[in-house]
C-alpha cells in the first residue's frame, strides 16, 4: 500500500499543489453557487450565468490538479487568469452591480488569483528541482 501511495504522490516530488488543490476546488464551488448565497439572481441575471460558469471551470481545474497533477500544473496560470478576470468582470458583465456582488467577486477573484499563483510557483519550483 506504501508503494502504491509512493506511486500515486510521486514520492512526493511531483505533488507539490497537493495542499491548494482542495481551496481551489471549493473556491470554484463557491463562485459558482454564490448568485444563490448571495441573492442576486433576479437583479444580476448575466453574473449569474458567468459566475457559475467560472466557479465551474475553477473547480474543473482542480479536479484536474488532483487526478492529473504530472500534466496539469502548467495549467495553474490560468486560475490566475480566471481570478483577474472574475475581479473585472463584475463591471464588465454586470449592469450596475451593488456593494454586495463587488465584495464578492473581488474577494473571491482576489483568492483565486492567490492560490493560483501559489499552485504557480510551487509548480515551477518543483520543475527546477526535477
């Protein structure tokens, strides 16, 4: 059972976005439900389709992180990506959004922007060391 674990983890080399996988994974969860946490389904119609969008595709990722993580931590980047266009979105998509969904999105943004780059650089990191 040991070897097999050695396998799956790499013997601990090739994991090293193990510990952000599960924030990121319930990051995207989060942004995709919070038009129904947060109410504003019935003044935000087109946020509500593009956060539940983006949380899923968050969440995809790191799923992906976690079943493939040899072939996907190049892909980290691209939570960045995801997390600063969430941040602008708010004002692109959304028709004069209030208080509440800015402090949403730029938070929830501003988290994914962070484990992304965390996942980042913990995946170059482990490119030097191999």
């Amino acid at each position: 059972m040991r070897a097999r674990h050695d396998r799956v983890m790499g013997g601990g080399a090739r994991r090293t976005t193990a510990g952000a996988d599960a924030p990121v994974f319930l990051l995207g969860l989060y942004c995709a439900v919070s038009p129904w946490v947060l109410h504003f389904t019935a003044n935000q119609p087109s946020l509500v389709t593009h956060n539940l969008v983006i949380g899923l595709a968050i969440a995809v990722l790191a799923l992906c992180f976690t079943a493939m993580p040899e072939r996907m931590t190049g892909m980290s980047i691209a939570i960045v990506a995801l997390g600063a266009w969430l941040i602008v979105s708010t004002w692109v998509v959304g028709q004069s959004p209030d208080m509440g969904v800015i402090l949403n999105n730029v938070i929830v943004g501003g988290l994914a922007v962070v484990l992304g780059a965390a996942c980042a650089g913990l995946s170059m990191k482990n490119r030097k060391k191999t």
